[in-house]
C-alpha cells in the first residue's frame, strides 16, 4: 500500500495554493493504480503541512510513503527542510517506508517542457 | 530572429542560480533553430535582471522576445511583477515585439512529469 504526497512551498495566495491541489488531482487521476493515496502538503505558509499528511496517510493504511518535492531548485528547503522532517515522520512511523526523490526542477525532461510552454 | 529568455525568481545560493544557467545551456542546444538567443535572467536577488537580459538581446538583433516564466505557480511575481517589467521593456524598445508564456507550472504535462519523477 503506497501513496505519493507532492510537496509545494505553499503560498499566502489562496488560488497558488488551490493549483497545488487541483494538480494533485490531476496526478491522481493519471496514477491510477500505482499509488493508493496520491495526495498534497505544503512546506510553510499553507496547510496542510508535510508531517500532518504523513500522519494522516499512514492512518490510512499506506506503508511505503514517496514525497516529491514540487520546487524548481535543489535548495535549502529541499537538501536541509524536508529531510528533517522525514526523519521526524521515520521516528514517528518506524513501520513505513519513507522515500524523498528528487525534485521537479531536475526532471531530464524540463528543457523540452520549456520549449513546448514558450510556444503557448 | 528571435529569442527565448527563461526568467527564474534567483535565489541567494548560487548553486541554485547555476542550475538555471546549466538548464539554459541544455534548452539552448535542444532548441537548434527555433531560438537565434536563448538566455536566461533572474526577476530577483541575482544578477542578470530581465531588464538587463532584454537589453542584451535586443543588441543583438532580436526583434521578437518570448520570456518563459520558470515558476510553478500564477502568484504576485508571474501575474503582476514579470507583465510590470515587460510593459518598461515594450516602451524602451518599441521595435521589439515581446510575449510572456504562461509559467512552467501551467504545462499540461505536469502531472506525468510528477510521476516520473517520483520513482527516481
């Protein structure tokens, strides 16, 4: 049983936040079975935050949790931030199997995706 | 001839401004002919500014400009700052014609690049 939380910065404009959980919905849909759970948190700002959404998706049964960082650049918040708080969820959850990948910036496909937006 | 600038927020950690270089350098080579420029600049904190990279281009004989906004979501910055720059840039170089994509984050394929990403 395993689920996929994406994690956004979050945001103190509403509408940013709401395309966070709109995309979440999108990314469900095409998952179909491969996450039982796909669902969204916010690092700061915006609730609900990571470990709350842990919390919440090992409630639900799921025992391997993969997070995708939603940001652009491997910075602070993600080399430092984040995996403080999966150590925290790990200790909390010693059960479940915690995976961070990399985040969305360093997708091999960005570059085309980039040319393909420019065109719009 | 024309050029594409990829417009990134800048961050304080170079590592995270360098990324944006390199990930110029690649859309750069993959887009062959379809750019005769492409550049990149920072709306904030790190240097080249738009404005700045604007001016460059257009020195080099570009008469149209797409500025790509690397940002995941429509906030303050995408719907208010980058369209503030655009309209000084359009005065100063009324010869050049300039459009602003949406931001990264609008692309539809968004939600298979998250997916992808998550099993690395």
């Amino acid at each position: 049983m395993n689920a996929l939380i994406i994690l956004a910065h979050g945001s103190r404009r509403k509408e940013s936040n709401l395309e966070i959980k709109k995309l979440a919905e999108k990314v469900k849909t095409l998952a179909e079975s491969d996450y039982s759970v796909v669902d969204y948190a916010y690092l700061e700002i915006a609730e609900p935050n990571l470990l709350y959404c842990i919390d919440k998706t090992v409630e639900k049964g799921m025992t391997e949790i993969t997070v995708l960082p939603y940001f652009l650049n491997s910075g602070v918040h993600v080399e430092r931030d984040i995996p403080a708080i999966i150590e925290t969820a790990t200790e909390k959850h010693p059960d479940c199997k915690f995976k961070v990948s990399s985040c969305i910036g360093m997708s091999e496909e960005m570059p085309a995706m980039i040319l393909e937006r420019a065109k719009l």
